[in-house]
C-alpha cells in the first residue's frame, strides 16, 4: 500500500467533520464536543487507513475501529455519514441525543459502522484486546498459504479516563504479554478531564506503563496538524508485528474554540459566538449549519469507500476459490459467518439418570465442555487464574498464546487470562462483537463475576452471547467465608434486563443451561455452579430444563410449593419427604434461570406456580427477587460464614429439617385462605 499524502483537501475534511459534530451537539444542546475538536484529524487518517465496505458493515475481514472515550460519539457518528454508511444520515445528524434516535448520546452496538457500546471509560480499549484476540485466532485457525482470508487490523481510540479505569490496565497487560501485533490504540493526551487538568490527579508516565506492558509506543507530538506524523506513527505500528502499539497523541481539547485546552469545552455545547467564529476560522459559512461540501463526500467516496467495496470484492473472490480448495474449511466458515452452530451439537450434550453418581455442577460442566469443545471450534474461553477451581479447561486443548513463548499458539481456544476478571469480561465482549459466531466463555468463583459488573452490564446492553462459568456459588464453598461467598450477587444479576442467570441442580439442567446459553445470539449468560456434589434428580432432563423452570415433582394434593435452586433442590427433595411424614403434601418447582423462565408464555408460568396453595422460595443466597415467584422466602439476607460446608448449611438452617419446619409455618398460615399465584396478576 503506497504511504498516504495529504493536501488541502483533507484539512478540508477533517474541518468538516469537526464541523459536524459541533452542530450536532449544539442541536441537541448536549454533548461533548472538545474531543471531536482535538480528534478529528486522527479519526480522519485512521479512516484513511482503514479497510472497510461501508455497503458490506460485516464483512468479517474489515478493520474495526473501537472508541473507547464514547462520550466523543459525535466524531464517529460524523465520520460515518461521510464514509458512506447508510446508517448515519445528515438528518441522523440532527436527532443527536434525541429519543429513539440511531445517534445515541454515546455509541450502540446495533449502528452499523459502530463495533461496541462505548461510555463507561476503559471498556472499548478492552473491547478492542478482545477483537483483535479473536482476529488472531481467526487468521491462524484458517488462514493457508496463498490464502490471507483473515488479516485486519483494530483501531481503538482512548483518553485519560479510559487510561485511569483499572480495567484497562487489566486488558493492556495481557494484551501486551499475547504481543497482538494488530492492535493499535491511540491515546488522545489533551491533559483535560472534567475536573481540568489531569496534573489534579494523573501524573503517570503513560509512556512507560505501556512500554512495561510490552507495547511499542510512538509519541505524535501535534496531533491537530500533523497529519503526516499520525500516518507516520500508524504505518510504523503495522510494521511492529509482535506487539501491541500505543500512540501517544497530544492535541488541544477544542482545537478552534475559544476554550480550547479547557474542561469547560469538554462536556458542554459551545456559545453561539464561539460556534460562529469556530465556522469562520474553518473557512465555513457562520450562517450554515450541518454542511458537507461536494468536494468532501467525493473525497471520501475515492479514498474510502471505492477502495473499501474493492477489497470485499477481492476478498469474495478469494474465499471462493479458498472454499473450493479447501471445502471442509470453508464450509465451516461460511457456517459461522451465518451465525450457525453445528448441526445437531446439542446431541453431544451428556445426560443423566437418578442412579448416577453425585457431582459437583462445576464437574458437570467440565464434562459439558468436554464433550462439546471439539465440536464447536467458536468455542473460545479460559479462566481468570482459577482454572483448577473452575474446570474450564478441555481436555486436550491448547492454550492460546504467542508462539514464541513456547506456551501455545494463537490457533489455541484457551485462554490465560490472569486475575483479571473485570478485563476477562470486557475482553469477552469484544471477542463475541467481532463476528464468526465466537462464543467467548471465562471462569472465576460466582463472587468475583461482581468485579467485571460493568463488562456484565454491556454485554446485556449490546447483545453479546457471552458465557460466565461461575463456580463456587454459595455457601457451599465454607471455609474460604464470607469474603467468597455470594448472597446479593445472582440478585443483582437477574435484575439486570437480557441476560441469563442460571443456577442448575444436577446434570441435566447443566447441560440445558449449556443449550440454551450457546443457542443464544443476543443474550449473554451466568452459569453458577457448585463446588459440592449433588444428585442427580428423579423428574430432571434437558428438555423440561431449557424452559428456566419446571416442576420435578407434580403433587395435585400439594398444601405447598417449594420451589429452589441449585443445590438446594436436592436438599428440598429430602425435605418434602420430612413434609409427607407429618402428613403434610408438597410439590416441587427447580427454577434455574429467571430469565428464561420469563420468555415462556403465561399459561405455562401459571401450570408451575399455579393458585390454590402458597409457594415458598428456598436458596441460599438474599432473598431479594424471590417475591416475584414465592409467598414467602427463605434464604440468607447476611454475610455467610466460614466452616466446612455442611456444618455452614446446617447453621443457617438448610437441612431437610429445617425446611421443613418453615414449610411446615407457611402452610399453617395460608390454612383456610384464597391463595392466588404471585403470577396471576394484571400487569
């Protein structure tokens, strides 16, 4: 590729997108646009860089370009509309920040052109780690001689506050010990945060952290005019094929505006004077708003878009004479980029019987992993240094890693990840946003998944069908105490909207959560899971499990419904017999995942928790949520407690005995009243 020029023409089109975000943010009379200001040039030749078909927004070999400091949206919406994308029209321009708009007031992951959801600072960086993990292993999984089908590159631009997020240091570090030479971030160095100068605060040498981390660091000393510097910095990172690169960028927050170098530019629409003025000193019309000049779009369209919908095209051509010489691989990849998983793969999902052995769940999903690891080559996961704990690893499987470290190679699907579990889920989600159905799975203890709570909540947000295997998920887990042991964290995750929170009982509904996570293209997953053995249940299969909720055990002379989770079903098992002792008839509700129980129609919610008898929850974790299905509820609303797991269990009460005797209160007390389903109601 011969090295970019410039001229005035794109001083032209760098004014005109600054321009535009200018007005966008002034329309809506909110925004940020002191970055799109200082950053419009950079955007500018990384678009010029970039391989893209703005006609083609998934072609799986495009680069991607991830803006980490999502508050600066208004760059990437106006850089969108004038490199083609559909999706983004002047018009679009205009509804900045406005209700059910496709120009959200920080970037969604549904437009397309834009790759993640970006705001909370740090997270896109990471997305980006995650992306460009997944290019590695794509490229080295089916990439052959003569045969390049996989090598873009990811863009990410970050700020200081991206930079003073722990997650991105989580993300940077193992990005720089995986040496990802197609990674390349730029830094916007403004030295501005809201506070002001980051000197307040932010005193580092972000030089040196990066260099530690072992990425190549190249300094742009102008960032606003030096054109020729940033394409420079961008070509010298593509040469740099061992290692992640960071460009240290230093521009001028609001470049043209009469705050520039300013907090007071950073989060708030310009004065009317400084707009008029900002126009004319672009060459612009004060009077005019929203403009593009002819010459601009034409501009973009030669350098941009005409090249762009020429590389798909060579592409297109090159996978289809790669696909006849290469027909098994082929045939795989076209399968993923349909967003398929392979034919009847849930078959190799294991099932039990009551006369097999008690297991831990965390066991059980090892063997779930196991027996379907092979299969399904998207399968892409690890642990955050908690393999041994988690069971994460696949037999046989090779640890993707740099091969010059002796330790794998990027053609491997397990992943390090190091304790890093806030990164570990942020780097997921860029895994599964880069396409080929990847399905990005990670492992730590059920407690430690509240670290990664922001990556959790984007993944929702954005769709991404991203898998926790979430291990030692209650008091179970003993002596390790209250420090481990989770009472609020599955509440919390099943408020959150789209996304499924599983807590099997037995092997079965192990393998039904499996199903259903992996069957999912826009919603992510928590599995939780024991570190104790339990039963395998008489009632349980895959088909009754994949509904969220069922009954295992159906009493038409029930005075009560217990329903539970997890381990705690098998304990409620024994205690229904203790029930049945003293005369006292139950039925059973396993209810693993809220979520799904949720998507199934109403008159099937109401055959599991139907009137006539109340219902009582049992788990033990809060009781918060519960009343959503139960009259009444029993669980831990405090801090757990260390011990061996059993004499833990028996001191809050869960034993067969002792959920009995609750069992037994509850249905003294509704004795003689009208009881209608907590699920039978209006609304």
């Amino acid at each position: 590729m011969s090295p970019i020029t410039f001229s005035d023409i794109d001083t032209k089109a760098i004014n005109t997108v600054r321009l535009l975000a200018v007005d966008a943010v002034s329309t809506a009379n909110s925004g940020h646009p002191g970055a799109p200001l200082g950053l419009a040039p950079a955007a500018h030749v990384v678009y010029r860089n970039m391989k893209f078909n703005p006609k083609n927004p998934d072609w799986i070999n495009r680069d991607r370009f991830v803006l980490s400091n999502g508050h600066a949206c208004a760059l990437l919406y106006s850089m969108l509309h004038v490199t083609g994308y559909d999706s983004v029209s002047i018009e679009d321009l205009k509804q900045f920040r406005q209700l059910n708009s496709k120009t959200p007031g920080h970037p969604e992951f549904e437009l397309p052109g834009v790759e993640v959801t970006t705001g909370p600072l740090g997270q896109g960086i990471c997305n980006a780690v995650g992306l460009a993990m997944a290019q590695a292993n794509f490229s080295s999984t089916y990439n052959k001689p003569g045969f390049e089908l996989s090598n873009n590159y990811t863009y990410a631009m970050l700020g200081d506050g991206c930079l003073q997020e722990g997650v991105s240091s989580e993300a940077s570090s193992l990005a720089g010990h995986l040496q990802l030479g197609n990674l390349i971030a730029i830094y916007d160095d403004n030295k501005i945060t809201i506070d002001g100068a980051t000197n307040v605060s932010f005193t580092e040498d972000v030089a040196k952290r990066y260099e530690a981390y072992g990425w190549e660091v190249i300094v742009v000393k102008n960032g606003d005019l030096d054109f020729d510097a940033i394409a420079a910095a961008i070509d010298q990172a593509k040469k740099t094929t061992n290692k992640p690169t960071l460009i240290k960028l230093e521009t001028v927050i609001g470049y043209g505006s009469l705050n520039q170098g300013t907090s007071g530019v950073h989060g708030s629409p310009l004065k009317p004077d400084d707009v008029a003025q900002i126009k004319t000193k672009f060459g612009f019309n004060p009077k005019e708003s929203f403009v593009v000049p002819q010459e601009v779009y034409d501009f973009y369209n030669e350098k941009c878009i005409v090249p762009g919908a020429a590389a798909n095209k060579e592409w297109d051509e090159l996978f289809k004479a790669y696909s006849a010489k290469y027909p098994i691989e082929g045939a795989e990849i076209s399968r993923r980029l349909r967003g398929e998983l392979p034919a009847n793969w849930e078959s190799l999902l294991p099932t039990y019987t009551p006369a097999d052995s008690a297991v831990a769940s965390r066991k059980l999903s090892e063997i779930a992993l196991d027996a379907i690891f092979d299969s399904i080559p998207e399968l892409f996961g690890g642990s955050a240094d908690l393999t041994p704990s988690n069971l994460t690893k696949s037999k046989g499987s090779t640890d993707f890693q740099p091969e010059a470290t002796g330790l794998g190679d990027y053609r491997g699907r397990y992943i390090r990840y190091g304790v890093r579990e806030h990164g570990m889920g942020a780097i997921m989600n860029g895994i599964a946003a880069f396409g080929a159905n990847y399905k990005p799975y990670g492992g730590t203890f059920l407690n430690f998944v509240s670290y990664a709570a922001g990556a959790v909540r984007l993944s929702a947000l954005s769709g991404h069908p991203v898998i926790w295997v979430a291990t030692h998920d209650s008091i179970g887990l003993g002596e390790d105490g209250p420090t481990h042991q989770p009472i609020e964290t599955l509440a919390h995750f099943r408020a959150l909207p789209n996304i499924n929170v599983w807590r099997p009982a037995d092997g079965n509904e192990v393998a039904a959560a499996y199903k259903v996570a992996l069957d999912s293209k826009h919603t992510p997953s928590i599995i939780a899971l024991s570190r104790q053995n339990l039963p395998q249940l008489e009632g349980s299969s895959v088909e009754k499990a994949v509904k969220g909720g069922y009954v295992l055990n159906e009493n038409k002379d029930a005075k009560i419904t217990l329903v539970s989770t997890g381990s705690e079903v098998g304990i409620v098992v024994d205690a229904v017999k203790e029930l049945a002792a003293q005369g006292i008839s139950a039925r059973i509700v396993s209810l693993p995942d809220f979520h799904t129980f949720g998507q199934q129609s109403k008159e099937y919610q109401l055959s599991v928790f139907p009137d006539g008898a109340p219902i009582m929850s049992v788990e033990v974790l809060t009781t918060f949520g519960w009343n959503k299905f139960a009259h009444e509820t029993f669980g831990i609303d405090r801090f757990g407690a260390s011990g061996k797991g059993p004499e833990v269990y028996k001191y809050f009460g869960f034993t067969p005995e002792g959920i009995a005797t609750k069992a037994k209160k509850v249905v003294e007390f509704y004795a003689g009243k009208e009881v209608k389903s907590p699920l039978n109601k209006a609304l």
